[in-house]
C-alpha cells in the first residue's frame, strides 16, 4: 500500500461493552442501525463493522438479531457499503458464531488473530475496571477461517500485537489462509501493543506483502492513530465501538460524526477516501450475493 491508494474508511457501528448511559448515540434496534448506516454513508465510509444487539441493548449472538440489523441497514443504504460482522467474542461456541454467518452471508468477517489478556486500567483508581483473557487459540482460528472460505466471506484479520502479526504466515503456509490479506493493527487495549505511531509502524513491517491494511485505535488515542496510519499508506476505522469522543474531547453525536471528521483528516493529509467500488477491489471481497432462503 502507498499513499496514493484510497483509503477505506470502515466504521465499528457498535460494539457490545459501551450503553447508552456512556453515549446517547449507540443504536439498539435494527432501526437505528439502519439510521446510523445513512450518516456513515453520507459522510464516507464504506464498511461497516457489526456487533449485534437485541432491542433492548443486549449483545446478542442470535441469526435473527444479525440478519434484522442487515437488512434494516441494506433497505437503507443498498449496497453503498460493505457488511462486517464480528466473531470475537468470549463464551460462544465457534459453532455457533459459524451459524449467522452462514445465515447471513456478510462480505466481510473480522477474526482475531491471537489470544491475550484484555483489561480496561484505571490510573485514577490504581486498578484494573475489568479483566479477562481473551482466548482465540489456533484450531478455533482455524475452523473460522474454513468456514470464511467456504461461504465466500473475507476474513479481516484483527491483530492486538505483533505476535498476532506473526500468527499469520503459518495459515498462509498451510493453505487455509488465501492472499491478498486484510488485515487491522488494533492498538490501545490494555494488554496488547501501546497506542504509539512507532509501534504501528513496526507492526505493519511485519504484514505480509501485497496486503491491505489499517489501523484500529481504541479510545481517544485513535485520533492520533488515524494520522499516523494515513501518513504511513494505510486506512482506517472509527465509530462508537472504539471511542465515543471527536478530537477536540466532545461526545460523538453520532457515527456520521465520526466518520466525517476521519474523512476530514484523510483529505487534510492530502490523501483521499475510497469509494465502495474501489474498497471491493482493494480488499479483493466478492460482490455481494444474497443470503440463502
């Protein structure tokens, strides 16, 4: 990648940790998915990346909730931007993560690269807000990415450390892994890589070559990620998943905020957002097909 290519601007719609008692703006029903999907594509973005809820809020892992949402957003805004679901999660057989991709038949799936611990820190406090290790050992990596190939779907590879940087030549040796790669340095979670821009670099000088790449920060420190990413030829992903504050410290009123301050960026830096077509091509995802009845 160079900065002459268009850059992907994917948005995290919603994740599954933060409510709305932390930010009014995160959308529950297939409705307000739907509504957010418009702001996202009005201002830019060309993917999106889905956690599923219920109505009320919950995270749900349900083909009917991933396949409401879908919809809703496809009614909405046709095929003007690529669909992203999550399969990271933490107590859900992969079986099942398997059973709504299959149902649903999202473009795109994200895939953790590694396990690790996962830790939310509080200096204030002097202690850890939550805790957990986050277990995605190599045969659950593995029956994910058969499945992807088998439905067509294109893995993007989500990576919190160099290690899981690392973790990918192996898959590629052993055939289950198909290139050209998409793949996503996260950065900022407490227990994967420090939210530096060196250490971004030093991450994607360890992504295979001919891969797309970008670049996932969480917490206010994804403004100062986004840059760096964009200055080094890379794209980028924002949203209400990842931080819920624009860069002068004021809540996101919306995705499309987001969304629309990270294309100001890209153009500021002289680069320029993909469009949907364009994203197809660089990320080499297939076009679209209808789920099966």
């Amino acid at each position: 990648m160079s900065l002459d290519d268009p850059v992907v601007i994917t948005c995290s719609i919603s994740g599954t940790i933060a409510n709305r008692e932390q930010c009014p703006a995160i959308p529950y029903t297939p409705a307000e998915y739907a509504a957010e999907a418009r702001r996202i594509v009005d201002e830019g973005g060309v993917m999106i990346h889905i956690h599923a809820r219920k109505p009320d809020g919950t995270p749900s892992y349900e083909i009917e909730d991933f396949a409401a949402i879908t919809e809703a957003i496809r009614a909405e805004v046709g095929d003007a931007v690529i669909v992203n679901y999550s399969t990271g999660t933490i107590g859900v057989p992969v079986a099942k993560r398997i059973e709504y991709l299959r149902a649903c038949r999202p473009e795109v799936a994200a895939l953790n690269m590694g396990s690790m611990n996962y830790a939310k820190y509080s200096r204030s406090r002097k202690e850890f807000v939550f805790q957990m290790v986050f277990a995605n050992p190599f045969e659950e990596i593995i029956e994910l990415l058969q499945a992807m190939n088998e439905l067509h779907i294109k893995p993007e590879h989500e990576c919190f450390d160099i290690g899981h940087v690392g973790s990918l030549a192996p898959l590629i040796d052993m055939g289950v892994l198909k290139t050209p790669l998409h793949v996503d340095c996260v950065m900022g979670v407490v227990g994967g890589i420090p939210p530096t821009a060196r250490n971004l670099a030093a991450m994607v000088e360890n992504i295979p070559d001919g891969s797309h790449w970008g670049v996932i920060g969480i917490s206010r420190d994804q403004w100062m990620l986004v840059a760096a990413a964009l200055t080094l030829g890379g794209s980028i992903r924002v949203g209400l998943e990842d931080n819920l504050y624009l860069p002068g410290g004021e809540m996101a009123s919306s995705n499309g905020e987001l969304i629309a301050k990270a294309r100001q960026l890209t153009e500021d830096l002289g680069r320029r957002p993909a469009t949907v077509q364009e994203a197809r091509e660089m990320l080499n995802v297939a076009q679209r097909v209808e789920s099966p009845a």
